[in-house]
C-alpha cells in the first residue's frame, strides 16, 4: 500500500478507482427507502450538535448476510479478517439515523434503545426519507460507519430477546450507572454491549439517564471497567519476574513488558512514517502511577484506555500488580481505521500467546527493540517508566 492510498483513504486524491475502498463500494447494497433486515444488533449515536445529536441503527437489507457472526473488532480478530474483509462487511450495512435530544423521548430512540438491550439480531422493517448515500466514514474510535440515510421510522417485526441480568439493571432506576457497569461486567456481559447501554442511556438512576455518544461511551467503559478492577489489583502481590508479551493484527504490533513493582501503567504508540495518520514517526505517550490519572489521556486519547483494559483483567485473572509498559507501533499495513477495538483485541492477543521471560530489564529492553526495530535510547527517553524504573525503593527492600 502507497503513501498517497494511507494519506487519501478513500477521497480519490489519485484520480483513480479506490484500490482502499473497492470491496466496499463493490458490495455497497443498492436499496430503496424500505427494505427490512436483521439489526445485528448495532446502534450509534453522534455528539455533532450536542444535546441534540444524530442516533442511528445500523442493519444489513437482507437475511442472508454474515454480519451477526462478524459484528466487532473480537469477532473481526477471532476469525483473523483482513481489513479488506471487515470493510467489506461493513458495506452491506445501511446506517439510518435520526436527530434525537439526549434525554427526551420519542419513538425511534425507544425502538434504538430495545435494539441496544438484546444480544441477538433482530429483524427491523426501515422507512427511510432518501436512498442511502454509498459511502464509508472511518474513524480511529468506531467502527466505520456506512450508507447513511435519513430515517422515516423503523418498525421491528420481532421481540426482542434481552438477558434477565440486564432487564433487571435497566428497570432499576435507583441503582448508579457504575454500579451497573460492574454487577453486568462480572455477568460476562461484553465490553461491547455495555458501551450500547450506556450510549442508549440506558443506565443510572432515573433522573441522570441520558445518551451518550458513542465516541464517549466506548472510552467511558473501558475507564470504568479498569478503575474497579484496580481497586484490587492494588493490594495483590507484585510480580516477581520480567517477562514480554507480544502479538499483532491488521499491522497493529504489541509489546507489553511486565516488570516486578507496583502497580503503574505507560502507554507508547509509534506512528510509522506514512502510517495512517502521519507522514513522518510520531510518539505518542501517556501513563499513570500507583494512585490512577486525574485527567484524561490525551496523546494517545481512547487507544490508552483500550489498551489498558486488558492489562488489568490480565493482572485480576494472575491475582498479581506490576509495573507495565504497553507499545504500540501502527504500520503502513494499517491502511483504514476500523476503530479502537482492533487496540484492545491486538493487545488481548498478545497477552493470550507466551510470554519471554527474562533476568534483567536490559535484556528485555534490547529484545523490544530487535522485535520493533526501534532505537531502544529513544524509547527510554520518551517512556516515563523506563526513565524511572528502580530508583524508587520499595518498601519490600527493607524487609528482605
């Protein structure tokens, strides 16, 4: 793939046919203003115009479609799709969308919401106003969001098929919206489906529910899930060796290096000349120590948090803390965004392959950098943990 396809993505800066895009435009569904299909289920909301934003349903135009069974960025991963492939199943989905005020009531935002309750698809009847426009909108944090079109109504011609434990949540309108996170995370309900129910508002006591935009409510999730979890990491034992983990996908490489200490977290992602966003490298860092971040991450923005998700449900599953420093490097490989989930899964692959175990941190350091390719000297200049890696002596020191 050629600088100018990575710089372009799709707007026809060449003057030719889209090498990006041609299996997008190629399976785009060509549809009248009603068809019905099966809501795999997926719902968005906008922030543009905020309080009153665009909310949407995203559904296939026929029953024949493998979408359910290739809906995120796991599925997406599970299956070892290209990035040709997820823009390709993308492009049979027909965005239909409508503006909504972020608490107000009315009758396609109470069909979106029943959608973002139940697991299973759900067959959907759409009016729309105008023929969809065949076109993709990528985005670093979504999924990439097709054929929008502007909504009449939309009728769903089946019940909807939502989990006891999630009923019981969302008919409970004196319980926080945090506090529900937690109880349906420790149910295996999926990072996924939590980020829909609160997107919905459909969550929290009574007089605070309202939508939240899907851009917010993704990075909201992956937040609240981390910051609960850590409020027991911080009291297990420290890890007691250096290991690395390591995995890729779709040209995102992940190397997570584990040290013994407390609990601590640094984030690196290094853009590749031409990668996706830049025309030259670029370091991006963020990171917390022991007693959490006061604000939020804004070099790496949503991709922190994506990443650090992982990290601690590792740490929860080892009953360990450590001190952790995840890096990221984006290639040219990674030609269309497919949103920040393709971050939390590479990372999730890297942690569930073998780790290296090694005896100092020097020898861990020089295996990152003949795996990345990366001057290791940057790297340490650029990372707050390895700047500062055993100066600080534990309190363990003096009881040893």
């Amino acid at each position: 793939m050629d600088s100018l396809c990575v710089k372009c993505k799709g707007k026809g800066l060449c003057g030719k046919p889209c090498k990006i895009l041609f299996n997008f435009m190629e399976n785009a569904p060509k549809v009248s203003t009603h068809f019905s299909g099966p809501s795999p289920p997926e719902i968005f909301v906008g922030r543009v115009g905020y309080p009153n934003v665009n909310t949407g349903i995203l559904a296939p135009t026929n029953f024949e479609t493998k979408h359910a069974e290739f809906k995120n960025a796991s599925d997406w991963s599970k299956n070892s799709l290209s990035i040709a492939n997820v823009l390709r199943l993308r492009g049979q989905l027909i965005y239909g969308r409508g503006i909504s005020n972020i608490k107000k009531s009315n009758s396609f935002k109470e069909i979106t919401k029943e959608l973002a309750l139940t697991h299973k698809p759900t067959s959907v009847e759409f009016f729309l106003k105008k023929k969809p426009v065949t076109k993709i909108n990528p985005s670093s944090v979504f999924m990439p969001m097709t054929n929008p079109a502007p909504i009449q109504k939309a009728i769903l011609q089946e019940n909807t098929k939502v989990l006891k434990k999630i009923d019981y949540l969302v008919n409970d309108s004196n319980a926080k919206a945090t506090n529900a996170i937690h109880e349906l995370y420790n149910s295996k309900i999926d990072t996924e489906h939590l980020q829909k129910l609160l997107s919905i508002g459909a969550l929290g006591q009574k007089t605070q529910r309202k939508l939240v935009p899907t851009r917010w409510s993704i990075t909201a999730i992956d937040d609240i899930v981390s910051k609960r979890l850590l409020d027991n990491i911080r009291y297990y034992k420290e890890l007691n060796e250096i290991c690395l983990y390591k995995g890729s996908y779709l040209g995102n490489y992940i190397e997570i290096l584990f040290l013994p200490g407390i609990f601590s977290f640094e984030a690196i992602e290094i853009w590749m000349d031409s990668s996706l966003y830049s025309e030259k490298k670029v370091y991006a860092v963020d990171f917390e120590t022991f007693n959490g971040r006061k604000d939020y991450a804004k070099n790496i923005t949503g991709g922190y948090y994506a990443m650090r998700l992982p990290v601690v449900e590792f740490l929860d599953k080892i009953k360990r803390q450590a001190t952790v420093l995840v890096i990221r490097k984006i290639t040219d490989e990674y030609y269309a965004p497919l949103g920040v989930g393709i971050v939390r899964e590479t990372t999730r692959r890297a942690l569930n392959n073998n780790p290296e175990s090694f005896d100092s941190l020097k020898q861990a350091l020089e295996k990152i950098e003949f795996d990345l390719k990366e001057n290791i000297n940057t790297l340490i200049e650029k990372s707050y943990i390895l700047k500062n890696y055993g100066k600080q002596k534990s309190l363990n020191t003096f009881f040893n």
